[in-house]
C-alpha cells in the first residue's frame, strides 16, 4: 500500500513539471491505477483510490513548492 502512496506522489510531481494541471484526473499514469477498479472498491492491500488521489495532489504540490523555492533563490 505504501508503495502505490509513493507512486502516486511521483507521478504528481512528475506531472507538475509536464505542466499537467492540479487535477489527478488529468494524470494519464494515476487513471491507469485507478482503471481497472470498481466504484467504491478498494482491492485488498491496496490504498483506496481517494488515498491515490491525495498522494498525487501532494505530490504535485510539492514539486510546486521545489519550483518556487528555486525561483525565490535564484
């Protein structure tokens, strides 16, 4: 479970520097880990989708936060 968190946080960062919008419904790799799940179903040891969806936002977030900082510094 911990490890679909990390993922999902990577690809928000990961998707913040593609410029894809503060919408985890936008992220391509983050729908493909949601697919093949059912409304309201979250698969035995697995993190729930809304769990998913938190760990993108912080991701992407925090790939904000890094870009700013950046800026700020420089």
């Amino acid at each position: 479970m911990t490890n679909q968190i990390t993922t999902a946080e990577t690809f928000g960062m990961t998707n913040y520097a593609q410029g894809i919008m503060r919408a985890p419904s936008q992220s391509k790799e983050l729908m493909n880990m949601l697919a093949s799940r059912q409304i309201g179903k979250t698969p035995k040891n697995e993190a729930s989708s809304i769990q998913l969806m938190d760990a993108w936002s912080k991701g992407w977030d925090k790939a904000k936060k890094i870009m700013m900082q950046e800026k700020i510094n420089n």
